[in-house]
C-alpha cells in the first residue's frame, strides 16, 4: 500500500515535473546574447543603455554589451574567442577591419543573411549612402550593421582667425587658402597653427575620396583581394609634399598617430586641425575660446573635387560561435531583432545627437534637423553635409575602402610620413615605399584567405 | 647529480612533481610547439584556412628589411643597455666596496631601483623628458636643442636605452659588489705593498677577478634588454617613431597581436628561441667552466 | 699596517705615507662624490615624479616642473586612489586602489605559487631515484630559456580555450611554469648533509616528515629571499596581463599605469598619473628595502 502510493507520488511529482518543465522551456528563460565592444566611457556607457532598454521592452532575448578593450583589443578577443568556439553573438568592429570579417565567410553571418534567415525587416533604403556603401557588397546587399559611423572634418579657433585678421566665419575652402591662412596665423603669434589626427585617415583615406582618386585598384578592394594600392599618384605626392613643406615652413605640426594630436587644438597649441567629427564632444567640454567646424579643403584645380568624405567608426557584425559550431535560432533571431532595435528612428537619433556619430538615415536627419537641434548646437551639422557633398551619389572612389589588413596598411602609411616629416625622404620615396610595403601586406591577406 | 642517501618511493615523488610539471606541459611545451607548428602554416586570422607552407614564412621573415631593421635596433639597444648598466654599476660598486661612512645607507639606496618595473621606469623617465612637461625635455628645447622623442627616432632610442639601463644597475651593482667582496684580501695588499697604484691595481687584478661575475651579468643583461624591456618600449615609444625604437620581440607582438600575421609572428617567435637558447648555452657551459678553478 | 710600513721605510716612507694619506682623502671624496652622484641620478626620476604629484594638474600641464611640494597632495592620492583620477572625462582610468589590490594579489599568488611547486619538485628530484627523474628535471630546466614573451600568441590561445582570460588564475597560472625557484632550491637541498636523511630514516620519518620538520625550517633564508625575487618578478609582470585582461575591475597598476598615458584619449592628468606611479612602485621597493638582507643574498647565491 505504502509502496503504491509512494509510487503514485513519484510518479505525479515526475509528470509536474516534466509539465513545469516544459513550461519554463516554453516560456523561455531569456535567451542570451554577448556582445563585445570597443567604445570606452562615456560611449560605452550609452551604448550599454540603448542595450538596456531593449532588454527591458521584451523579454525573449538579453544582450550583454561589454567592454573588450580597444577596438584592435576587441578584435583580437574576438578572433581568439572564435578559435576557442567561444566566440560572442555580435562584435564591435572597426571600419578598416571590414575585409577582414568579410573573408572570414565561415566566422561572420553577413547581415543580409542573417535577415533573410529570421525573417526580421530592416529598410536601408533611406540610410546615408556614404554609410550605406561602406559596409556593403558590390551588389547593394548589406554585410553589417552600420552603428558608429563618424567622418573627418576641421576644427578651428575663431579667437586666433580674428586676431589674424582672418574672417572668423569663413574657414578657408582649399589648400592653397589654408596654407595661406596658416601663415596669416604664424605672423599673429601661433608658432604652429595647424595640424592634423589620424594622419592616414585624413590626409590619404579622405583626401583620396573627396578628391575622386582612386586608393587602390578593383574600386578601393571592393572588387576583390587581388587588389593593388595607387596612393602614389601625382596629386596625393603634391599635397604630401605640401605638408612637408608646410613643416618645414613651421606651419604644420605633426602630432603623432591615430588620436594623439586631438588635444592640440583644444589646448590652444594649434589654431586648427583636422580631425574625427566625434572629437566634437572633447572640444565642447575643453576648449575655452570662440571654435567652429568646416568642411574639408580641397584643391580646385581638381575636376571632381569636391566630393562626399568617407566614414570611419565601426559597425556590428554577427559570428558564428566556432568553427563548425553552430547556433540556436533563437540567438539569430535575437541579434537580427536587436539591430532592427537599433534601426528604429527615435533610438537612432537619440544615438546621433547624444554622440555626434553621424544620423543612421537621411530622414533621422531631416527629424533632428526639424527639431532645431542644429540650430542650438552650432556645426554638428557640418559632418553629415560633408558626407552629402557631390549630390549624395558616390562613386567608387568615394564610397570607402575595403582592403585586407588595413590597420597594418594605416601605420606602414604613418611610419613612412614619420620618416618624411624627419626629413629622411621626400613625398616621391614616402608614397613609393609605402606603396610597395602596403602591396606586400595585401598579397599576403590575398594569400592567407584564398579558399 | 643526486644525494647517496635517498627515500624509497616511486609514486611520492612523481605526486611531488607533478604539478609543476602539469603546468609547465599546459603552459609552456603545448604553446611552444604550438608556436613551431604555426611558425610552418599560412593561415587568415581566424584560423578558416590553413596552409603548409614549410620554411616559407622563415625566409620572407629573414628577407624583410623591417625584421633586419628591428634586429640592429635590438642588437644596438641590448648592448647599450648592457655596457652602460655594466659600467655604471661596476663604477658604483668600486666606490661602495671602499669602507667609508654610510656605505650601509648608500648600499640601500642603490639597490631598490631593482624593484621598479621596467613600464614604470620609463613612465618616469618620460616625466623627465616629455618635450612639453619634463625638466630635461623642457631645459633641452629651450637650448635650442629640438628635443622629442615622439618624433626623433634617435631621441626615443635614447630615451629607451637610458629607461632601461637605469632599472638594471641595481641589479649589476649587487652581483659586483657581491664579487669585489670576495676577492680575498690578501690578494690586494699583497699588490699595494708591491706599490701598484688603485687604478693599477684594479685593471689588473681586480676585474680580471671579477671576470665571472661580468661575463654572468653579460649575458643577463643582454637577455633582460632583448625581453624584458618590452614593457619600456611599450609605455614609451610603441616602437616608434617610423619603427625607430623596434626591438625584435616587439616586433613579435606587433606582428602577431596587432597586424595578425601569426605565420611571422610564430616564425620570429622561433628565430628568437633559438638565439635565447644559443645565448643560455654559452653562459651555461662557461659556468660550468668556472666551477672548476 | 701604516705603522709596520713607516717603521720599516724610515723617513722616505714617513714621506710616501703622508703623500699616500693625501691620495685617501682624495679618495674618499672621489668615492663619496661618485656614490653620491648615483644616488641622485636614481633618485631624480623619483623626486620629480613624487613633487609632482603633489601639484595641480594645471601647474604641471602648463609645463612648470616644481621642485618642491606643493599642497595638492591628498586631493591627488585620493582622487588616484579612489576614482583613477579627478576628472570623469579621462577614459580609461581605474581606481589605483582596485590596481594596487589587483598586482597585489597576483604578485603574492605568483611568489607563493612557484614557491610551492618548486619547492615540491625540487624535494622529489633530489632525495628519490625514479624513472624519468632525469628526464623531468631537464624539462623543467629548458624553461628558463624561453620567456613568456617568445610564446605569447599560443599561450594566449591556450588560456582563451581554457576559459581563463580575465580571471586572477590565467594572470598567475601561466606564468608559474618557470624554473629559476626549482634550480636554487635543488642546489640547496644538494648540501643537505646526508646525515640529516640517514638520521630521519633511523628515526622512522618517511619522506614527508623530513621534509616539513628538517627541510622546510633549513630553506628558510632561501624562501625569503626567494619571495622578495619573486614578487617583483610577478608585480613587474607586463605582456601577459595587457594581453589577456581587458575587464578593468581586473587590471594591475604596472599595465594601468601605461593606458593612463592616453594617446590622445583625453588631457593627460599628470598630476595623477604620477601619484599613481608612485603607489605603483612603494609596494615592491618597500618589500626589497625591508628584506634586503635576504634578498641580496638569495640573488647572489641562485647565480651558482
């Protein structure tokens, strides 16, 4: 009797168990999703809100933005993880890391794929074209999730142009004006007036652009890895021979690599730079004079110039957890609803004019532009028209650069202007070597990822 | 060699080893081969696609300028560092050795440098001569003399050797002082009474004396200026400017971490495996050598 | 010695005397002046950074170098201690006190760590004979030829596998797998008399006793000076914490000093900066100064 009953209860305790069971499957804990980036504070901050509040408005999927370090930090972590069949649902990468996520076929789930897949709609008819480009296929098809897309503009110190006698609301529109203007500056009492950050991304990425020249072959490697660089043509060796020459003439000062020269200008040591429209934060809070933004200069003397510029920043990319390791649907689906989370109007505006990265869509645009907001907040405009510049159509030489282990490219680029601005070779031998290293570097990427 | 008298016991002392020998086949010998096994491989940065390539990767390594740039660099570090670590040192150590009033004191305040790391020897080396805030960078531009390093590939060389010689005295003063102070006395009276002058004195007996003691410090401080500097470099110059201030194990990681060419990388990690076990061989066998007078 | 020389040489060497004295007092100021002159030029790197972090971020941004202290000094250590430094703006700053707590850790774990292990290999290859004994022992030798920083990538790999990236064990771990504490502490038990091990053996001790009441207690200068090597070796650790840590609660104060350094990030906080250089370095010196007995001699003695 007692062994019946146990019996029963065992069994009823087993069934509830197997019901309840069921149930929380059915329910579904929150599905997990990682996602890894490179943006440090008060970026990162922002960002983990935006993944906040859309964790909060459904309770299918939780993502989980953490901080990896660096963008090349992030990206290593990223590539060890793979190989480690851990690797995060959604990481952060840089625009110049582009091709190398895309020749990784078996590690990324190309966006338009991952859409496909899941059945999740996002429109990119209407988002900013130079953004749209950068991270597509030839064909239109989008590989990843535009997010954090910035461009170069110039920065300047209206305090210094008055008291150079230099209108103070007119940055000047090419070359041969700045360098005009930079000596204007140098006789009022700047010992250096200008200088620039991110050298490559500048003075050789979006010059080529705005200028309509080609980077490298194949439409800047889009076309394919069997792609050579043409920087060393006769108007990239003018304007760097100009900048030489503007150094020695104590016009311009290099600042160093990447970011270094950012604080150049907001410390009074230079009357102008040109840098990332997002440093627009940084000047904001540390400048204490009379700034402005203005679009980058040219030369006129070039047919198609002027231009749009190309974007910089990074963008999402989906990846397979490891190599023949697959994943749920639900973690697709998770990450697809996740980017159309980020696509939703009013998220990505908030994201533009909080950040100063550039509005997602042309009509994100035209809603914060309604509002006034660039009316109170003077030139933050100014990247986004700059990126609209030429009619808003690009061609192949503005519609950004896709060429394997580009990171290494940018420095070997800055290592030879190092040697240049030390006066051990002119523009001809910089553009040269650079040339010849930076093809060694893309027939080795061609090699390494020939399947 | 072995003591005659021993414990029985096979399984104990395995049980005694065996962690430290877990670690070291997880640790080390796993990553080691796996880093000759990489070094023979042509493979994209995610490990997709991987090819054989044999000895490939070691030819284009030693064909290209960049990796011979970084080898003189680091032979011309190493041995600055080396040579005036060494001279500092021995000059110090000479000096202490005599018995004079507070040598107890100086000896302390010689030693603890040994204790800073190399990064923050050079984060403080740069206080120093940070063209915009350093008391040395400052008074050299205002002698008209163009001081910075961030630009100067000759200047951060500098900087980096000084950073690094810097830590690295401590280190040679107490194996130099340790050595003068074991030279039996007897030895040095014997000459003074003869009438050799110190200075006499001291080239020749007392540092062919020393001889050991220097040839060890040699070879540590070579090994320490190929390694352990990476630190100092990497708060400092980044190996730059325009790769000025490129050691080879610096190169190692640039290739590896940041430009993601593991076949180099793993190939210039093996090409420096060999030079550290060469140079560990010599200092071995001479050691040996010197058990015997 | 002076007095046997002047009575055997006489009034010459009365002479020779005077003059050699004169040629001592020259020597001692030489020497004073020469270990003075060292003293100093270790010291000033110190002395500028400590003076400076007792300033105002502005005096120093402003590029004059004080020579003095000035009156910002606790505001400075508890705003490096507590935040990483005043301003909210600077990107990438840690707590000092989460770095410092951090190296700690490590740096004890990493001497304890080898330590131990050492010692316990060390035991097994000199007082037992067993197969492979040899062979062993030469495994752990060949590591001290290659350092860490030769096999960084695939040893990053491994711990990426293990799932051990951003954790105090893939910080200390990988990096006890070395040799030097085991080679000393072999050549130490090597000079234990025989008759210690006859007399354990005759008292009935199995191996274990000897080891925890004979042994131990005799290493113990060697342990001390052991640590003191030691702790450096793993509060100086560089490469492997700035490749494998990214989760800052987790970053040690020797590679978070450097990422202070922005590269542009943000307005370098000097004054910061350098109080923070200043906690970064008290902890290992304090360590050689109080132990300097022990450490010089277990320096001189693991070169044999």
């Amino acid at each position: 009797m007692l062994r019946r009953t146990l019996a029963k209860g065992a069994f009823a305790l087993t069934t509830a168990g197997i019901v309840t069971g069921r149930q929380a499957i059915a329910q579904g804990a929150p599905v997990d999703i990682q996602f890894w980036h490179g943006l440090t504070q008060p970026l990162g901050g922002m960002l983990e809100q935006i993944a906040a509040d859309f964790n909060n408005s459904q309770q299918r999927y939780r993502v989980n933005a953490t901080y990896r370090g660096s963008y090349a930090e992030t990206m290593v972590a990223a590539i060890a993880a793979f190989r480690a069949n851990n690797a995060p649902n959604i990481v952060q990468m840089f625009e110049v890391g582009t091709a190398t996520m895309m020749a990784a076929t078996r590690a990324t789930k190309p966006l338009w794929e991952l859409l496909q897949q899941t059945g999740v709609n996002i429109n990119f008819d209407d988002v900013l074209p130079a953004v749209r480009g950068y991270y597509s296929l030839p064909d239109g098809r989008m590989a990843s999730m535009p997010f954090n897309s910035s461009t170069a503009v110039a920065f300047y110190n209206k305090d210094m142009f008055r008291k150079a006698d230099l209108d103070p609301e007119a940055f000047p529109k090419t070359w041969p004006a700045v360098a005009d203007a930079a000596r204007k500056l140098k006789a009022a009492g700047i010992a250096t007036p200008m200088t620039t950050s991110w050298p490559t991304w500048l003075m050789v990425e979006q010059f080529s652009a705005i200028h309509d020249l080609p980077l490298a072959t194949k439409g800047n490697g889009f076309g394919g890895l069997d792609a050579e660089l043409t920087i060393n043509n006769p108007l990239m060796v003018r304007h760097m021979q100009n900048l030489i020459d503007w150094q020695k003439e104590g016009l311009f000062r290099y600042g160093g690599r990447d970011n270094a020269a950012d604080g150049l200008l907001p410390s009074g040591e230079c009357a102008f730079t040109f840098a990332s429209s997002g440093t627009r934060a940084r000047i904001l809070k540390e400048a204490k004079f009379d700034w402005g933004t203005a679009m980058l200069p040219y030369y006129d003397d070039v047919p198609k110039a002027p231009l749009n510029s190309i974007i910089g920043g990074a963008s999402l990319w989906s990846m397979n957890k490891g190599s023949g390791v697959g994943r749920s649907e639900a973690e697709w689906r998770g990450v697809a609803e996740f980017f159309a989370w980020l696509a939703k109007p009013d998220v990505a505006a908030k994201w533009h004019t909080d950040t100063g990265y550039l509005p997602l869509t042309r009509s994100g645009y035209e809603q914060v532009k309604a509002s006034g907001f660039y009316k109170q907040n003077v030139g933050a405009d100014v990247p986004i028209e700059q990126i609209l510049r030429g009619g808003g159509v690009l061609t192949e030489n503005s519609r950004g650069i896709r060429l394997g282990g580009f990171p290494e490219i940018r420095n070997i680029i800055q290592e030879e202007m190092e040697r240049a601005f030390q006066g051990q070779q002119d523009a001809k031998a910089l553009l040269e070597n650079a040339t010849r290293r930076g093809n060694v570097v893309l027939r080795n990427f061609e090699r390494a990822n020939r399947t | 060699m072995r003591k005659s008298v021993i414990f029985k016991g096979k399984l104990l002392p395995l049980l005694l080893m065996l962690p430290q020998l877990v670690i070291t086949s997880i640790f080390f010998f796993w990553p080691a081969g796996q880093a000759i096994w990489s070094s023979l491989l042509r493979e994209d940065a995610f490990g997709l696609n991987r090819n054989f390539v044999g000895l490939e990767n070691f030819a284009e390594v030693i064909a290209d300028p960049t990796w011979r740039g970084a080898a003189e660099n680091t032979v011309l570090f190493a041995f600055s560092v080396a040579i005036l670590a060494l001279a500092a040192a021995l000059l110090l150590a000479v000096q202490a050795d005599k018995a004079i009033r507070g040598s107890e004191l100086y000896k302390t305040l010689l030693i603890w440098p040994y204790a800073v790391a190399p990064a923050i020897a050079a984060v403080l080396w740069l206080f120093l001569f940070h063209p915009q805030i350093g008391l040395i960078g400052r008074a050299l531009n205002a002698a008209q003399v163009a001081w910075d390093y961030r630009l100067n590939g000759g200047q951060a060389m500098l900087l980096v050797i000084i950073a690094s010689a810097w830590k690295q005295v401590s280190y040679n003063f107490i194996f130099f002082l340790a050595g003068l102070q074991s030279i039996p006395k007897a030895v040095l009276e014997a000459a003074s009474i003869d009438g050799a002058r110190p200075v006499r004195r001291f080239w020749t007996i007392v540092f062919p004396l020393l001889s050991p003691t220097s040839f060890f410090l040699l070879t540590v401080n070579l090994v320490y200026a190929f390694f352990d500097t990476f630190g100092v470099i990497h708060a400092l110059t980044q190996g730059g400017p325009a790769k000025a201030t490129e050691t080879l194990i610096y190169k190692v990681y640039v290739d590896g971490v940041e430009n993601l060419n593991l076949g180099a990388s793993a190939a210039q990690s093996v090409i420096l495996m060999l030079i550290v076990v060469a140079v560990t061989a010599v200092q071995f066998r001479f050691i040996e050598r010197k058990v015997h007078y | 010695m002076a007095e046997s020389l002047t009575k055997e040489r006489g009034v010459a060497g009365d002479f020779t005397l005077r003059a050699s004295r004169a040629r001592q007092r020259r020597g001692h100021w030489m020497t004073h002046g020469v270990l003075l002159l060292g003293v100093v030029i270790f010291a000033l790197p110190i002395w500028i950074t400590l003076v400076g972090s007792t300033h105002d971020v502005n005096t120093i941004g402003r590029g004059e170098v004080p020579l003095w202290f000035g009156n910002h000094a606790v505001q400075n250590y508890i705003a490096a201690w507590t935040r990483g430094g005043e301003a909210v703006r600077n990107t990438r700053a840690v707590p000092a006190g989460t770095m410092l707590w951090n190296s700690a850790v490590m740096a004890t774990l990493i001497a304890v760590g080898k330590i131990a292990i050492s010692l316990l290999s060390a035991y097994a290859v000199v007082f037992f004979s067993f197969p492979g004994r040899m062979a062993f022992f030469w495994m752990i030798f060949i590591t001290l030829m290659l350092p860490v920083e030769v096999r960084i990538i695939p040893t990053f790999q491994v711990v990426v596998d293990l799932h051990l990236t951003d954790s105090m064990a893939g910080l200390v771990i990988p990096v006890i797998a070395s040799a030097t504490a085991t080679l000393l502490f072999r050549q130490f038990f090597l000079t234990i008399p025989d008759e210690y091990v006859e007399a354990a053996k005759i008292d009935g001790a199995g191996p274990l006793r000897f080891f925890w009441d004979v042994v131990l207690p005799l290493s113990r200068t060697n342990i001390a000076a052991l640590f003191v090597i030691l702790f450096i070796y793993g509060w100086n650790q560089y490469l492997w914490p700035l490749l494998i840590i990214t989760d800052t609660r987790l970053e040690t104060i020797v590679v978070g000093l450097s990422k202070m350094i922005g590269r542009g990030d943000a307005q370098n906080e000097w004054n910061a900066i350098m109080a923070t250089a200043i906690l970064a370095l008290l902890p290992p010196v304090a360590v050689v100064v109080l132990m300097q007995r022990w450490f010089v001699k277990g320096l001189t003695e693991t070169e044999k």
